[in-house]
C-alpha cells in the first residue's frame, strides 16, 4: 500500500496513465494515494496500537473495492485484472478482523483491571 500509495502521490507516469484510462480526473489519482499511504501506514502502525490496525485496514478494504470495480467496470479488457486488487481486499478484511480482536482483547483485559 504504501509504493502503490506514494507512486501515485510522486506523480510515476504509469500510475498518471492509469487514470486517464479508466476514466479517472487526476485529483482522484492524489486522492487515492493519499487514502492508500495512510492505509499502509495504519496497518503497520497496528503493530503498535491495534486501532491504527483497524482503521488501516478499512482504508485498505475501501481502496480495494474501488480498485476491483475499476479493474471490473473501467478498465479496458486487455488490462483488465481483478485478481490482485480482490487478493488485496481479502488480506484487508482480514488484516482488519485481526485488528478488531486485538482492540477488542485490550478492552476487555483494561475493564478486568478497572
């Protein structure tokens, strides 16, 4: 997520390219890198604090699912490829799942100490 994200934020003409192919204005382009890089960010700063696990992965399913429409709806048929960005959104939901464990299994030891 995060060299999807940031190759899309510096602008790499295969990425600027991308967009103008399916369709896509070139804002939606930073936008995306931006909602991908943060996603990256959350999921390994889950490592740490679960909830930036959580809120990473959701980053994470929302990109995918925009990115397995793409591929489906936009993208021309000799590129299109939807099994990368499904694989992607299948890691999130579970990179997610497992995030919400760990926060809800810190919540429950922090009640037993109250």
């Amino acid at each position: 997520m995060l060299l999807s994200g940031g190759s899309k934020l510096a602008g790499v003409d295969r990425q600027v390219q991308s967009f103008e192919q399916w369709g896509y204005p070139q804002w939606f382009r930073l936008v995306t890198g931006i909602v991908e890089t943060l996603g990256g960010i959350g999921l390994l700063a889950g490592r740490v604090r679960p909830v930036f696990g959580v809120v990473g992965g959701v980053l994470t399913v929302g990109t995918m699912v925009g990115a397995v429409y793409t591929e489906l709806v936009r993208a021309p048929d000799s590129l299109s490829n939807p099994r990368r960005p499904a694989a992607l959104l299948i890691g999130g939901l579970l990179a997610t799942g497992r995030a919400w464990e760990r926060v809800a299994k810190k919540s429950k030891q922090e009640e037993r100490r109250d």
